[in-house]
C-alpha cells in the first residue's frame, strides 16, 4: 500500500459528513490510544501558575481639598464627573472631603482624577 501524503488525508476528509468525521476520530482514539481532547488540557496547566497579583476591581474617587484652583473650575469638573446639577455639585465640594465617585473602575477613576487635579482640586482613589 502506497503512503498517502497529509494533503491527500485532508483532501479525502473534505468528502466526509461530520458524523463520519465523529466515528474516525473514535475509530483512531481506540487503535493507537490517544485522545483528541489533548488541547483543551493545555489552558488548566496555566492556571497551576503562580496567580497574577491584581488590583481592586472596584475604587473609590474621595475629593480631599480645593487646593491651588479656582472653587468654580472645581465644581464644573465635579458637575461634569457626576452629571450633578449645579447646586448638588457645589454641595458635594462644600462637604470635603467628600466622595465623588464610588465603585467606579480604576482607569476611570485616574482620568476623573487627572480631570480634577487639573481644575486644581486634591483628589485620592481608594
């Protein structure tokens, strides 16, 4: 018997059905003892890795202080992270220290952070 190349393999298997298909990887997991699930045990082998030490999922933005900036500019910043009105958003930095976004993710957190520092605000994520 002449030995057929793995394009003519493919090639022939491109005719079968894929109930067929089913039937020989069971006819070849039986002859020669392997199993075709080996792929699929690769991923489990990473998770016995060391685990990736990683952050809070969920942060906290505490305005701490209005320090060099105008009251104005921070209120504006503040009314525009919130989505207060106004009057609510001159109470919240009348209350300093006084939170101004809670359970909020930590790259949203910085971007609001950097957004009141640059109103002049004192800010922290906890």
């Amino acid at each position: 018997m002449a030995k057929l190349t793995k394009e003519e393999i493919v090639e022939s298997l491109k005719e079968y059905t894929v109930l067929e298909l089913n039937d020989l990887i069971k006819l070849v997991e039986e002859t020669f003892g392997v199993t075709a699930a080996v792929a699929a045990a690769a991923p489990a082998a990473a998770e016995d890795e060391a685990p990736v030490e990683k952050g809070p999922a969920e942060v906290s933005l505490i305005l701490k202080g209005l320090g060099s900036g105008s009251k104005v500019a921070i209120i504006k910043a503040v009314q525009t992270i919130t989505g207060l009105g106004l009057m609510d958003a001159k109470k919240l930095v009348d209350a300093i220290p006084a939170p101004v976004k809670e359970k909020i993710s930590p790259v949203e957190a910085e971007e609001h952070k950097k957004a009141l520092e640059a109103a002049g605000a004192e800010c922290e994520i906890k």
